[in-house]
C-alpha cells in the first residue's frame, strides 16, 4: 500500500472515487470539502495508490484542537477485503497523533449502518450524543 497525502492534482480522482462509494450528498460539495481539507492547517486528505498509480482508497482527517475527526473513508469496491480500509483509518490515526490529538471521531450516517461493524472493529464504539447542527449558508 502507498499511503500518501492528497495533492490538488488528485482531485478529480479522490471525488469520483467519493461518488462511487456513494459517499456525496446533496448537502455538501466535495470540490469544496477536499480543497478545504488540502488547503487547511488542520486538516488533510490522505490517499492510496494501487500498483497501476490509481487512487482507490481515501480518508479526510482534521482536528478543532482537542478531538480528530475522520470523513469520507472510502475503498474502491475492487480493493475492499485487503485490509486498506484499516490501514488508513490508522494513517489518519497516526496523523492526528503525530499534532498531540488523543481521541478520534467520526459520523456515520443513519443509511450507512452497513459500515458500523467495520468500525467498531477497528476499536471505535457508539458514543450516544444528542448532534445538533445549524445551516449557516
């Protein structure tokens, strides 16, 4: 596996690879989501390659400070199995270590429970929170 940061030239790539693991909604840009992370103090996109160079496995990790958030955990359908799923979960996780981050987070959406034994697999619980949100655009 070749585990690398995400440059503006991925861009493309990492987004159709968002859009085939379905994990895009309406809501949100992923144009805007992955220059953000790219381009922030923060945060990074981290990506994989396979052997022929092609993108096919992606984490979004940041931080606000006191805990690691992880988005848009994605594999490509033909390298699920492998193991890369887990191993850039531990990537982010090493990325948030490596800013003194001591706890990471992520959301799963309320249709996407197919992904919960995964991680819950990988160490992380079910943490019961009331999660409020307020559209500011």
């Amino acid at each position: 596996m070749s585990i690398r940061r995400a440059s503006q030239a991925d861009e493309s790539a990492v987004i159709a690879l968002w859009l085939a693991c379905e994990l895009v909604t309406h809501y949100n840009d992923p144009s805007d989501d992955f220059r953000f992370a790219v381009c922030g103090v923060c945060s990074d996109v981290l990506v994989n390659e396979d052997e022929t160079g092609q993108i096919d496995g992606t984490v979004m990790v940041g931080h606000d400070g006191h805990r690691g958030w992880l988005y848009y955990v994605a594999t490509a359908p033909q390298a699920r199995g492998a193991g890369l799923g887990r191993t850039l979960v531990q990537a982010a996780e090493q990325w948030l270590q490596q800013r003194g981050v001591v706890k990471a987070q992520l959301l799963v959406r309320e249709m996407n429970t197919k992904v919960v034994a995964f991680y819950e697999h990988l160490g992380f619980e079910i943490t019961p929170r009331v999660v409020m949100g307020k559209w500011l655009k």
